[in-house]
C-alpha cells in the first residue's frame, strides 16, 4: 500500500481497516496522527466522566496510543470489522484508567471502601467495580461543601461534631447536611444509571 499523504476526515469510511494497520506498522504519520485525533474525545469523554481530569486523559490516552501502535506493528492485534481499531485503542485506554483507578495510589485518594456501600442500600450492585466508578463520578459532581463533609465523615473518618465545628456548623445542621448531600450523591448516581 502506498503510503497515505492525505487523510480525509474519516478516513474509517476511506480505507479498510487492514489499508490502517499496515499504515500503522509503516509509521505513516498521517495515518498515526489521524487515529490519535479520531480516538482521543471518545476516550477523554470516559476519563472526565469517571473522575479523571483533562492531564489525566491525555497522560492515559498517550500510555494507550503507545501501547496500541506497538501491539499492532507486533502482530498482537488484527482487526476484524471496520470499527475494531478505534474500540481496540478505547479499550486499552478504558483499562489503563481502570488500573489506574485500582491502583495503591488513587485508593489513597480517593478510598471507597466495601462498607461504605452501606449507604446506598436502595442501589442495586451488579459490577462491584462499575458502582465504584459510579459513586467516584457523583462525589466529584455534589458541590464542594458536600464533598468536604462527606471526605472529612467517611474517609477522613471524623465525627459529626468535628466536621460541624470544622465548617462552622451546629451539630444538627452537619447531621442534616450529612443526609441531604447522601440524596444527592445518591440521585447523581441512579441518573446515571438511567442514562446508560
């Protein structure tokens, strides 16, 4: 195959998958820099949904594209249908950030632990893994003093007494703000849950 030296827009729908790979095992930039432009809002969607940032998209989506090119100029992956090579560089992505997320390092950060699902008994819990990625995304969405008064409770473990003193509240307002920040981090996530 000549190599390619101008790309439309989509070139998915220009050329077949297997014109693509041995464009990829050719280092055509083009081609190289096309998929990595095509790939990247779809996998930077996933990441800011999932309580990731912009510099954590494009740190995961570069370890991926990386991991993608190499697979593919090795042989390890060959494409089956038109679409597989996009998904095949979402799904490398998808898990990078999902180790990412299991890592020692985030679990400090961010520490959902089993008991923790204890508050959310009207939830149904199929995919242990999933529901934490859904509870991480609705903590991020809930407002910064909601997010302050249930880090300090549940992870930092304090009292309601030390948050309401901690943000200038009476005990009763922390207990109250307490159970209405929980309805609303528990209604982010049921809306999730509809939309997908």
């Amino acid at each position: 195959m000549a190599i390619v030296t101008s790309m439309p827009k989509d070139i998915f729908n220009s050329y077949s998958q297997e014109e693509l790979t041995k464009a990829i095992i050719n280092n055509d930039n083009v081609v190289l820099q096309s998929i990595y432009k095509l790939g990247f809002p779809k996998v930077q969607h996933f990441i800011l949904r999932n309580s990731g940032s912009e510099d954590q998209a494009k740190d995961i989506f570069q370890d991926a594209f990386i991991s993608f090119w190499t697979n593919i100029r090795s042989g390890k992956f060959a494409p089956e249908n038109e679409s597989a090579l996009v998904g095949y560089l979402f799904q490398i992505a998808k898990n990078k950030w999902l180790d990412h997320l299991r890592s020692s390092k985030t679990k400090k950060t961010v520490p959902l632990e089993e008991r923790d699902i204890t508050d959310f008994p009207n939830l149904e819990v199929h995919d242990k893994e999933a529901y934490y990625l859904k509870i991480e995304y609705a903590f991020q969405k809930i407002g910064k003093d909601c997010h302050e008064l249930l880090t300090r409770f549940y992870f930092k473990k304090e009292s309601l007494t030390q948050v309401s003193r901690a943000m200038g509240w009476t005990a009763q307002t922390a207990k109250n703000n307490k159970y209405r920040c929980m309805q609303k981090l528990k209604n982010i996530i049921q809306e999730g849950e509809k939309e997908s």
